[in-house]
C-alpha cells in the first residue's frame, strides 16, 4: 500500500444524519478527480481522519467552531452487546431481547468463571 497522504478538495456535502449516540454520519461528493487524486481518496477509506469544512463562499471572517472530541470507538461492551443482538435476530427472534441478553452474559460468565482457578 502506498503511503497515506493529506488530501485537500472541494466537496459538496450531500446527506447529513443524526446518529445514535449523539454523532453525525456525512456523505459527500467530489468534482471529477484524476486517477492519482481518486487513489489518494480511496485510501483514505476507513482511516480517522481530521476535517475542516468551510463554506467556499464565506466570509474571512468567521467565527470557527471547534470541535475537540475523540472519534467514539464502541466499547468492547458495546461490541459485544450488538453481536449478541445480530446473533438474536439470526436465531429468529426465540424470546424477549432483554431475556436473550441476560441468558447468553451469563452463559458467557459462567465460562469465565470456569476458566478461573
């Protein structure tokens, strides 16, 4: 893989979305961009990177909101409750999704607790 540049482009962005947890999720686009400007884009896919969005038809001199907050990674909790949850809708639904949590954690707890001393 090549190395991972900054890029700087005009974009339009087109779909703004509330997300849970209080984030936003963005899609944009760009102009027609040449094969190493579209490279340099695509590997830039999945990657944290840093954004600054400024209208092009602003003033100078605006006030810039700064926003300081780290990129929210799901807890490992988080990680495991939504797997549980993939795998309760692929199991069809078999009971309450509160019931299923509880029944599966300690399914998982108890095997821990086998694997103590």
């Amino acid at each position: 893989m090549s190395k991972i540049r900054p890029v700087e482009v005009k974009i339009n962005i087109s779909r703004v979305s509330a997300r849970s947890g209080g984030s936003i999720g963005a899609s944009f686009s760009t102009p027609m961009l040449e094969k190493e400007e579209r490279n340099a884009m695509l590997d830039l896919h999945d990657i944290d990177c840093k954004a600054f969005f400024v209208p092009l038809n602003s003033d100078e001199n605006i006030d810039i909101i700064k926003i300081d907050s780290d990129l929210h990674k799901k807890t490992q909790s988080e990680r495991i409750r939504g797997c549980l949850y993939r795998l309760w809708e692929q199991d069809k639904k078999p009971c309450e999704w509160e019931i299923y949590y509880k029944n599966k954690t300690e399914m998982i707890i108890e095997w821990i607790k086998g694997k103590l001393d």
